[in-house]
C-alpha cells in the first residue's frame, strides 16, 4: 500500500453472515498486527448475537486477544470504511449499498461453526480457518493501493 507511515490507519470492516467466526477472526488479527496501517470492525448481515468459544480459543492460541461482540452491520450505518471486506459468500450476496462497494473485497472462508464431528476435529477445523485468515488478511491488506483523489 503507497501510505506515508505518519498517516492515520484506514478502516476496515469485516462481514459475514453469523459474525461469531470468520470476520471476529479477522477483526482481532488485524487489530493484533497491523495497526500503523489498519483498524479493524467486524459485523454479520444476520449475527448470532455471540462469538463463537472456539474463534477465541484458536486466537488466544496465537496470543490474539479477542476483544468485541457479536454485532448486526446495521450498527454501522453512519460510517464509512476505507474497506470493506466480506468473508463468507452469503454476505457477498446481501452486502448493503451504503458499505461503498467499490471500496469492496470478497475472500471467502469455509465457516467453522457449521463443521460437524468430534470435538479435536472441530478444533482443528478452527485452526484450519484462522491460520488461513492470518495468512491471507494480511497479505491481502498489504498489498492494497488506494488511488488518491
């Protein structure tokens, strides 16, 4: 990203349907390591009111401390984003207008919660998911060049 390092970080939201994984995920590791560029938000277009045990339990595992809820996007009319970023297909499909979509990016990520099997199964499939997030959020981030107007 062509950014001078003394300007303020850009906004980012992340969106998906439940916002109690994928975008929670994002939000925290974001806000974990690339503050001088980025401050992250995460929304769900239908959220599930709570984040997801596992979701925290994989950040804590990589000493991410999540910090937030479970929060509905229409709490976020009145802002604008540099960014907004969706993470799941169904949020691509049911992105609001008002969330500037040529300021848009979609990466989808299978959703953890909806895997069904034993419970180290499960965990590893939450692994599976964040350490793709921590490589791809990133690296998607970083390489971002916002034309100035």
């Amino acid at each position: 990203m062509n950014k001078d390092k003394n300007s303020t970080p850009r906004s980012v939201i992340f969106l998906c349907t439940g916002n109690s994984c994928r975008s929670q995920m994002a939000e925290a590791i974001v806000n974990a390591q690339l503050t001088s560029e980025w401050f992250a938000f995460s929304a769900g277009t239908k959220p599930t009111g709570e984040v997801h045990p596992l979701a925290i339990k994989v950040l804590d595992e990589i000493n991410i401390q999540h910090v937030g809820h479970s929060k509905n996007i229409t709490e976020f009319i009145d802002q604008d984003f540099d960014l907004v970023v969706t993470v799941c297909d169904s949020a691509a499909e049911n992105c609001p207008v008002w969330l500037r979509p040529d300021h848009q990016i979609h990466h989808s990520f299978p959703d953890p919660a909806a895997f069904k099997g034993h419970s180290e199964e499960t965990l590893a499939v939450f692994r599976h998911v964040r350490d793709d997030i921590l490589q791809e959020i990133p690296r998607i981030l970083r390489n971002l060049i916002f034309e100035t107007s």
